[in-house]
C-alpha cells in the first residue's frame, strides 16, 4: 500500500508530539532522582538540574532505615495486591455474565453502570455508607468500594463478547456449566485484558491516597502515599532527624521517599505492557 507524503507528514509530526511530551514528562523526574542523589549543601542552594551534585546514597539510606517507610510500603503493597484481586473478581464476573446473550436484565443493569459514568458518588453519602458497613478505620473501606468501576466493566465485557460464541458453545454441549465455561475458557482466553484491567486498578490503588486520607484514622494503616503527603504537603519530617552533620536534607529526603513510592508500580509495568496493548485496544474497540 504506498505511503502518501501528507500521511508520512502526519506520522512524523505524531512521532515528534510524543518525543515532547516523554521529555516535558522525563526531565521532572529526572530531576528528583539527581535531587534524591546529591548532597544537602548543593540541595540547599537549588542549583541542581537533571545530574546529581555531591553524590551520595545517605537519603536512601536513612530512608531505608525508617521503619514508618516499611509499614506503609507494606500497606500500599497488601492494598495493591489484594484489592486488584477483589477488583478482578468481580469486574470479570460481572462482565461475563453481560457479556452472555441469556443473562436477563441485561440492558436495565448496563444503563446502570452507564449512570455512574454521568454521576459520581456524593463524598457524604459515600462517608455514611462506608460507616454504616463497619469498615470504617479499615483497608476495607480502600478496596472494596472502588474495587467495581464502569469503565473497567464495559472493556472487559467488551472483550468478553469478542470471543468465539462456538467455543463456549462446544464447552456446553460438554456439559460446562456457565461458571465452568468461565473459569476454563475465559479466562485462560483473557489474559491481556485481565493484564489491563489489573494494570488499571493496581497502579489507582497504589497511588490512592484520597480514600485513605478520608477513611484512615490510625498512622499503622496508612499507606505510602499518606506518609509522603505528610513529608510533602505538611513538612511533617519529625523523626527524620535532620541535621547540619548530616550529608542528606529534608529536600532530599523528600525527592528520595517519591522515588521509593514510586519505583515498584513502575518496575511492574514493563513485564504488562505487552498485554496492556492488546488487552486495551481489543477491549475498547469491538463494542
């Protein structure tokens, strides 16, 4: 098929688009990791760019020997982990079961779910809700109400409905049951869309501070994200003990604890992206 000079253009011009927009995105944190890496006299006198000056790794080190960092690292990880689980589960029953051509009350259930693309749920009645259950001052109240959301449902379902119809009803004539049919054919069929979803809903979880702020009374609970809004927002560097023998400052402490919160949801991407692709651009395209 040939290539016409306006599309070539075009393709250029989309190429140099991103080529900015990864570096306005790149240089920010860039310059964060040379923060977290220099010393607190060149922190202190701002002139830090995207290389460290003074390098030292006294900042990771102190952070590495905070036990509120470990805690809450360790929070973050169990929300992350078990509330992608609890959100796959029900995202992925949910969708296959609308995903079927027999399921009643099919359509009144997807207006529905359509409903809370419009309105979002008002913070107080959402408050008085998440008391009401008793989940109160728990990780509960985290995971579970935002473990179902509409948008993760519709491409699930999405992606559901683009399998072959002759496979799930050659598993019936074998005498599948429907959770049988899900659970063996399905889902072995829907990895890259499990891969997205739980990419989706992993990396909200872990950067889920909001929910916890509101929710969360006792600091054993808090996870990582509550801890570095404290550090960031709220100078809240008590303990920390900072100070003048010391080769690390409150700024790079802070630039280091980001890089900490960070680091594990970005080391996860890269062994998803090759699903992350397929799952997502199969699953928003075929309804």
């Amino acid at each position: 098929m040939p290539i016409y000079r306006s599309e070539r253009w075009f393709q250029a011009g989309l190429a140099l688009f991103f080529i900015v927009m990864g570096i306005i995105m790149l240089v920010p944190m860039l310059h964060v990791i040379a923060l977290s890496l220099s010393d607190s006299h060149h922190a202190t006198t701002g002139h830090i760019g995207l290389l460290p000056q003074g390098f030292t790794l006294d900042s990771y080190k102190k952070i590495m020997g905070e036990t509120r960092i470990w805690r809450s690292l360790g929070v973050t990880v169990y929300i992350t982990v078990l509330g992608t689980l609890i959100s796959l589960f029900f995202t992925s029953t949910l969708a296959y079961a609308l995903s079927r051509p027999r399921m009643p009350g099919k359509p009144l259930i997807m207006k529905g779910i359509v409903i809370t693309f419009i309105f979002s749920v008002p913070l107080i009645p959402y408050f008085l809700t998440v008391n009401s259950l008793h989940m109160l001052n728990t990780l509960w109240s985290i995971m579970l109400p935002t473990a179902l959301g509409a948008f993760n449902v519709i491409i699930m379902k999405t992606f559901f409905q683009g399998l072959s119809s002759e496979i799930f009803d050659a598993g019936s004539i074998d005498g599948c049951s429907e959770f049988g049919i899900f659970y063996r054919l399905a889902i072995p069929l829907s990895k890259p869309v499990f891969a997205t979803i739980g990419l989706f809903h992993a990396v909200g979880q872990w950067n889920s501070y909001f929910y916890a702020l509101i929710f969360i009374r006792s600091k054993e609970l808090y996870p990582i994200q509550i801890v570095l809004r404290g550090m960031i927002v709220n100078a809240d560097m008590a303990g920390w003990v900072v100070n003048v023998d010391t080769t690390y400052s409150a700024e790079t402490l802070q630039a280091g604890v980001i890089i900490v919160a960070i680091l594990p949801i970005v080391a996860v991407y890269p062994f998803l992206q090759k699903y992350f692709v397929k799952g997502a651009y199969v699953g928003s395209l075929k309804e």
